[in-house]
C-alpha cells in the first residue's frame, strides 16, 4: 500500500477540524478532497506533510510511519513530500530561478543558501523545471512581477525541485482566474502522469475534481462522507457533502470558462426580461 491514513484526528480545544479520517491508495494516482471552507481539508494536508501534528491515528507512506518522525528523518520526509499552497509562498522581491532552489533548502547548508551558492546543476535543473512549466523566460524576474498563474507555477516548480515521492496542493487555484487556474491544473495533472508522482489536492469546484482528479474524496464537519470516482461525484452527492439544499448549482462555482460564458449569459436574459 503506498499511502494508508489510518483514523486520523485533530482536535483544536473543543474544536473537532478532523475525526476519524481513514483511506488508501495503493498506487500513485491523484486524488482530489473536495468540500466547503472548515471541512478539514487544509488540516489533513498540513498533517500528512508533518505542518501540523495529529491528536490520533497514524499514516503510512510507502512503509514510513509519517507521524512518528521527527528530526532529521521528519525533514527528510518533508522533502520528499512537498507541499503547494494557495497563496504561493514565495519570497516577491527574489528573482524566480533562487524562489525555485528554495527547493534544496533541505540539502544545502544555512550558509551556502544565505549567500544564494547553489551548485550549477541545480541552476540548471531550476531553469529545465522552468521550462517544463512554459515560464523558463521570467527565470530573472522578481516574483512579485508575475501573475497569479506564473507565480504558482514557479511554485510548483519549487516543488519539483524537491524530487518529491508525493505532492500535496492546498486550493492551488482559489485566487486563479479560469484561464490560469486551467493552466496550473494542467500542470500538475500533466506532471502525475509523466512522472508518476502521487499528487492530493484540496480543491473547491466540482468541475475541477472530476475533469483532473482519479479519485474524489468528499469531507464535511472534518469526516470523508463520500469516497469514490469522479463519474460517482453527481449533483446529489455534491449536495450531501456541502450540506446544500435543492436550490444548490454547480455552475455557479465553477472554474470552468464555458459555465462562466453561460452563467454571464442567464444574467443577461434575466436583465432583458427585466
């Protein structure tokens, strides 16, 4: 079993964020966790990747016992199980090429990465990685020059820095427009099949999970409630997880670009009926 999470549960004070949580995945695949704000998502990741410690239960990655580590062994870990965030987590005023070797900081000395002195097969893994991602031309940018898209395509990149045997996305395109949350999506999912790198992400529409994700994985109130393939995500599951009445529409959350065309366009006949 590559990954097994085994009853986990975190516990803020009185606050139950994760109860429970029990899964597996037996090969790498890529796996979405779908469900609204405070569901537990954001808390699970943070656990797995050792952000945050768990009240209880246990997970295994390929016969590592995650929860147990500590020291050097948890910061091992940690490199082989990078992390993507929503907001990216860039340093903005550093060029793009010294965001992506922040990738090594793991195995580079404190010295060596104050100074920025990266061997020069790192600097040239950075800029391929770059080029993988179609961004290899902003490599002497600062950050904070690029867009939503480009900035969590470095990020990714960073990432891929690592050499991780799993990556983890935390709502990797909530604050994307469609255009480049599409790209991003591209991105990782196109980087899971060719590298054959496990990849769990957080996302928050429907459309996403079931276009990119093998495996969709539904939580609310900090329980998996759904557990199954994207054709088995319908409208009526969806409503269960999110806790949605009838009157719940996919389309209105949607990243899609044509749903956005025809939510734009509903609006426009209810003007003209106006």
């Amino acid at each position: 079993m590559l990954l097994s999470v085994e009853n986990v549960t975190k516990v803020f004070g009185r606050n139950t964020a994760v109860d429970n949580v029990a899964f597996s995945v037996d090969k790498p695949a890529f796996v979405g966790i779908i469900g609204r704000s405070g569901a537990g998502k954001s808390t699970f990741l943070r656990m797995v990747n050792r952000l945050t410690d768990a009240t209880a239960g246990a997970i295994h990655f390929d016969g590592r016992d995650v929860l147990s580590l500590k020291g050097a062994e948890k910061r091992a870990w940690q490199s082989d199980c990078a992390m993507i965030f929503q907001q990216f987590n860039l340093v903005p005023r550093m060029d793009v090429v010294s965001n992506v070797l922040h990738g090594t900081l793991n195995r580079h000395s404190a010295l060596a990465t104050m100074f920025n002195l990266y061997p020069t097969s790192d600097i040239h893994r950075a800029i391929d990685i770059l080029e993988r991602l179609g961004i290899a031309e902003q490599a002497a940018k600062r950050a904070e020059a690029l867009s939503g898209g480009q900035q969590q395509r470095v990020a990714i990149a960073r990432a891929l820095m690592q050499d991780p045997k799993i990556i983890l996305a935390d709502e990797p395109i909530a604050s994307l427009d469609p255009m480049n949350a599409q790209v991003v999506m591209d991105a990782l999912r196109r980087i899971h099949e060719e590298d054959g790198r496990m990849v769990v992400a957080n996302l928050h529409t429907l459309d996403t999970a079931r276009r990119y994700c093998d495996r969709v994985i539904g939580m609310r109130e900090g329980r998996i409630v759904f557990d199954g393939t994207p054709e088995q995500l319908t409208t009526g599951v969806a409503r269960d997880i999110y806790g949605a009445d009838a009157s719940f529409s996919e389309a209105s959350t949607s990243t899609s670009i044509d749903a956005l065309d025809a939510n734009a366009r509903a609006m426009m006949e209810e003007v003209e009926v106006l």
